[in-house]
C-alpha cells in the first residue's frame, strides 16, 4: 500500500524559511522511473507544481521559485524534503507531496498525500 | 497564469455526456494526466497516458487527444462525478524536465 504523509510547520512569518517533509512508505525512493513531487495548491485556487526528485538523484524545479527552492531525498528514511526560503504571505497554501511516474515520456502523479496548509503571517 | 488553459466551470446533467478539455504546446509533446479533486481532498488520478485509467476509476471516465488539446469524458455523468479537474503535461517549453497544470475545471452535475 503505497502512502506519503507531509509533515512541517502550520505557521511561518514572512521571510523565514519552510522546511516540509514527506515520509513515503509502500515504494522505494531507489525504484526506477519514479520520484516525488511536492505541488502546492493556494486558497481557492489551482494546482502549482513546485519541484521533483527521480530515484536517479534527478530534480527540477519550477523556474520562476527555482531560487528559492531546494528538494533533496534520504532513501534510508523513505523522505524527501523540500525547502524554501523568503517566505511570503502569497506562498500560503496547502502543500502535496505526489509519487511521479514517468511512462512512455510522461509524468503523471498517481499517488498524492493528504498535503498539509502552510499559513505565512507574521 | 497556467500554462495549460482550461474551462473555468462546466456543468452537466444527471446522466448525460460532458467533455472537458485542456489546451497548450505541451500537449503536441507529451500526453495529459487528469485529476478528480473534491472539497478538502487531495487530488485524484483519474487518467493518465494514451487513454488508460488507474485502478477503481469507473469507466465512464476517458481519456483523448488531437493536436494541442486533450480532454476528459465522462460518459453518463454521475451526482459523485461533481468536483474540480485538472489537467497537467511535461513541458515542452525550456526544461522538459518540469511539469504544468491547467488552471482547474469546476464541473457541476445538475
């Protein structure tokens, strides 16, 4: 049974820096052709990918918060994390880690935690 | 904005046929993945590839694509099929490596 469970602060103030985890069980982060993603989705409005991580070490990151983010993966402990820096109240939403697949040349998310909502505020 | 454009609202009768599509360049690359998102839910895998559904998905849920634009199918549309869809691709812009969402549809089963 495949499950990824976000885990990180409810609350941050403006210019702090996030630190969320997602603890994977039920696949390996070593399995070929999968990773994790971490996509946030704001009050109210769509989905936003953010970032992944691919069993290779390979990662992305979405190019206009490429500066701001940082995603990395300890196989050992089956999580991978992700943090941003200068926070900004325009970056509270909820935030899904997503197992991704990759098949045939195409991603697809095929299993999404609960996410968690992240409220920045001083 | 979203990189992939979609319908902001769709309604559908009980019963009936409703297409929802999702448009932009990545889609002459790569094929769409759609999800199912309910009020305070994560999102859901609903189809993903050429036209394949995941396990436990009905099949009144489908799946095609011409040129720029894909979409979503259901056919004979059921009160629990009301929620929001999205659609996402590869991007074919810059870093293949990225992903882009379709901005939501909110679909309404009258």
């Amino acid at each position: 049974q495949v499950t990824l469970k976000e885990s990180g602060p409810v609350l941050v103030k403006p210019t702090e820096t996030l630190t969320l985890t997602c603890t994977v069980s039920g696949f390996s982060l070593t399995n070929a052709r999968m990773g994790v993603s971490w996509i946030r989705q704001p009050p109210g409005k769509a989905l936003e990918w953010l970032a992944h991580i691919f069993s290779n070490d390979e990662k992305s990151y979405r190019t206009s918060l490429k500066s701001r983010l940082t995603i990395s993966k300890d196989t050992s402990k089956s999580q991978v994390v992700l943090t941003m820096t200068n926070m900004d109240p325009v970056d509270t939403a909820t935030y899904y880690c997503a197992r991704i697949l990759t098949d045939y040349g195409d991603y697809y998310f095929d299993y999404w935690g609960q996410g968690t909502l992240v409220t920045v505020s001083s | 904005s979203s990189e992939l454009s979609q319908d902001p609202a769709v309604s559908v009768a009980l019963g009936q046929t409703v297409r929802i599509t999702c448009q932009g360049d990545s889609l002459r690359s790569y094929y769409a993945s759609w999800y199912q998102q309910k009020p305070g839910q994560a999102p859901v895998l609903v189809i993903y590839g050429k036209n394949n559904r995941p396990s436990g998905i009905p099949d009144r849920f489908s799946g095609s694509s011409s040129g720029n634009t894909a979409s979503l199918t259901i056919t004979g549309a059921q009160a629990e099929d009301e929620a929001d869809y999205y659609c996402n691709s590869r991007d074919s812009s810059g870093n293949h490596l990225n992903v882009v969402f379709g901005g939501g549809t909110k679909l309404t089963v009258l």
